[in-house]
C-alpha cells in the first residue's frame, strides 16, 4: 500500500499530499528510493474529499509504478518530452502559432532548459531562464536592445504551456512555471498606434497617385477594418456589389519555408462588412485591370480569383502589404506607423462617429467586447483634446476694454489734479 503523509501550512490546513510507493530492495538488500508525488487538493473540497480523493491518487500512482510508467517519467527529460508535446498542441495551434511555438522552443528553450529532467525543474530554474531571456537581444533588424518585458512574457507562455502540459499528463504535480512563482517584469501596455481624421484624409488623397491594387487594398483596410491576412485572402466572389459587403472568410499566412496559404479568420469570426459604392466601384475597376493581365500573360498567368496578387496572378504575400505601406508614408512624407495602424484608425473613427462598441466588435471581428474596449482611451484621449479646444476658444480675455481702461484712471488724474 502507497503511504499517503498530509502536509500543513502554519494554520494547520492541509495543502497538499506526499505520496510514496516502495520500490523494494536492490540485489545486495538495499532499500530503494521510493516512488514519490505530491496531490494538491482543489480549494473548494472539503477536508473528507480531499482525504478521499488523495486516497484515490495514491491508487492510481501505485498502479503506474507497477506498470514502469512512473520510472520512465521520472527519468524524462524536457528534450524528451517535446516532440510529444508539439505533437499534442499542433492539433488545436493555428499554423502561425505552431511556427512561433516551435521557434521559441528551440532557440530559448531547449539550449536553456533541453537537459533538464522534467520532474526536477523548479521555479529557480524557470526564473534563472526569465533572466536569460531579459538579456537576450531583440531579433529586430537594427534594434541593439534587449527583448521587451511584453516579449519575454510571450516566451514564457510557451514554456508554461509545455508544463501545464505535463501536469495534464500527470507527468507533474504542478506547473514549476506558473507566475505566481516567478518575480517578472511588468510588461508595458501597447499604445494604439492611430492616424488622426486629418491624416486619414490627406493619406487618402495621396493615394489616388497610386496604382489601384494599392488604392484598393489600403481603402479596404480603412473601411473594413480588416486584418492584413484577411484582406489578402479576399476573392472577387467575397464582394457583394448589390449589397455593397465584403465577406471575411479566410485570411492568408506565410509560414518560413512554404508557400503562402490560407486558414480560417482569427476566433473564427466569418463575418460581412458593408463598405462605401465607392470601394465598390474601385474593386470593379480592379476586377478589369486583373481581367486585361490574365489577357496579356496568357498561360503564365494563374488565376485564383484573389483581388491582390502577384504579377502572375498567384495570391500576394502576406507580408507585401507592411513593405508597400512603409514605402507609401515614406514617400509622402508621413510619420511611419504599422500597417496593423489602418485596422486600429477604423475603429477609432467609427466610435468618434458614435457607431456602438458591439457594431465595431462585429466590424472587427473580435471574438469578445473587451478587445473591443481598448479603443476606448483613444476617445478619452479626444475628449480631453476637445475640452482643452474648447476652453481656448471661450475663455473671455482678463485685459479690460479701450474705454473700462480710462475710465479706471480718470478718477486717479484727477486726484493728481487736486
């Protein structure tokens, strides 16, 4: 029978469970270390369920180290257990995230962490890997700065992910890697990067010296508010001309390596978005040009039906659009913002027109209200900016007029006279 010795805090209440099964004798009659796990028991059970429930475990335990399991768990490394656990989340992981996941693993991680026996990794471990990251360089060009508080938060969500893993496992008690039990950097809380009403206006009117593809991309990504991958991924068929709406079914990624290719919108969020006759009328004008190329290159070109493309007619890469948006507020003398800035502008100026958070949240598809609701501060931000416009306007000047000036000072001569 596995023993079972409940552990207390100060109070007196049990938090948790060490429970041991005896591994025998060696061949020269020495005892061998047992088998050992710890059982926390859930806050809300009471002390009779916890009992029983830790009696339960402790079942179980013994049977896995009757079965082996428990020796080859114990003796697994976090190396080892990797390809298991990019086997388990590649199942429920978008692609891109797979792709981050994987790169973290293997450049952080693994060099960190790899030799490491699983069962034997503790906090310190975790929080000496933390301070490893916080020297770590950025991997942005130029950047000669250690990675941000926000990023290294990024990369210790996978390895908590692997853990938590383990611990469904029954692999590991607890999760070694959980934030309550490292002493982090306060990540930093993104700004929202906008364009004002006045320079969504003058972008506009600079954009009609562009070339179409590039007008329609960039006036879809104001009115629809779509995400860079989702505009890509739109096919001529997407657009309702009667009804004037843009469908958003799928978006496009390029994973290193690979050609670039579609998957589902974030959260899943198909959605319809109606846009102004006057993006209509650029799309069909658009739909010609792509008519004229396919024309023009014949059997090297590939139609797919994709609004923005390639010169052959293949879908465009993802990462075109950031390259040609850099060089458009370049070239125009604009201050340099993302392109992801034209998704957080949309938002922004469809609540300065009164449009509800929930309307916006459907526009955006946004899986819950409150990523919706950081554009609120933006709106506070132009309150405050009103207010200060106002107050400048209607504050009545302190300087007394022409003739309340001399009325003062008669009285004041006239002593002087006297």
């Amino acid at each position: 029978m596995p023993s079972i010795t409940p552990r207390k805090n100060k109070a007196g209440e049990v938090i948790s469970y060490r429970i041991r099964v005896s591994r025998g004798y060696d061949s020269e009659g020495n005892k061998l270390k047992p088998h050992e796990m710890t059982w926390k028991p859930s806050p809300n059970m009471t002390p009779r369920q916890a009992e029983k429930e830790a009696q339960r475990q402790a079942l179980l335990f013994e049977e896995q180290c009757k079965s082996g399991l428990v020796c080859t768990q114990q003796n697994l490394t976090l190396a080892g257990f990797i390809p298991q656990y990019l086997e388990t989340v590649g199942e429920t992981l978008s692609p891109a995230t797979y792709e981050f996941y994987s790169s973290v693993i293997h450049r952080c991680i693994l060099p960190a962490l790899g030799n490491h026996k699983l069962s034997q990794i503790k906090p310190v471990h975790v929080q000496a890997f933390v301070s490893q990251l916080n020297g770590m360089e950025s991997q942005t060009p130029h950047a000669n700065r250690p990675i941000s508080p926000n990023t290294v938060k990024r990369y210790l969500c996978v390895l908590q992910s692997i853990f938590r893993q383990a611990v469904k496992l029954g692999i590991l008690p607890e999760n070694p890697a959980s934030a309550e039990k490292l002493t982090l950097k306060k990540p930093v809380k993104p700004e929202i990067d906008i364009f004002t009403k006045q320079e969504a206006a003058a972008m506009l009117e600079a954009l009609e010296q562009e070339p179409l593809q590039f007008q329609v991309l960039i006036q879809l990504a104001i009115i629809t508010g779509a995400r860079r991958g989702e505009l890509v991924a739109l096919r001529f068929e997407d657009i309702d001309k009667a009804a004037n709406k843009v469908t958003i079914s799928r978006a496009a990624i390029k994973l290193t390596g690979e050609p670039a290719q579609t998957k589902a919108p974030k959260d899943y969020e198909v959605r319809s978005i109606t846009v102004s006759p006057y993006c209509i009328d650029l799309v069909q004008l658009l739909e010609q040009e792509k008519r004229r190329e396919r024309l023009r290159l014949g059997s090297q070109w590939h139609e797919g039906g994709w609004l923005f493309t390639q010169w052959n007619g293949e879908m465009m890469n993802p990462c075109t659009p950031t390259r040609q948006f850099s060089k458009f507020l370049k070239r125009n003398g604009f201050r340099h913002r993302k392109f992801h800035a034209l998704r957080h502008t949309s938002a922004t100026l469809l609540l300065y027109g009164g449009v509800s958070l929930k309307q916006v949240q459907g526009r955006l598809g946004h899986g819950d209200i409150e990523t919706t609701n950081k554009y609120l501060h933006c709106l506070q931000e132009a309150d405050e900016e009103a207010a200060g416009v106002l107050q400048s306007m209607l504050t009545v000047s302190r300087k007394p007029k022409p003739e309340q000036a001399q009325t003062q000072t008669e009285p004041t001569q006239a002593k002087a006279g006297a």
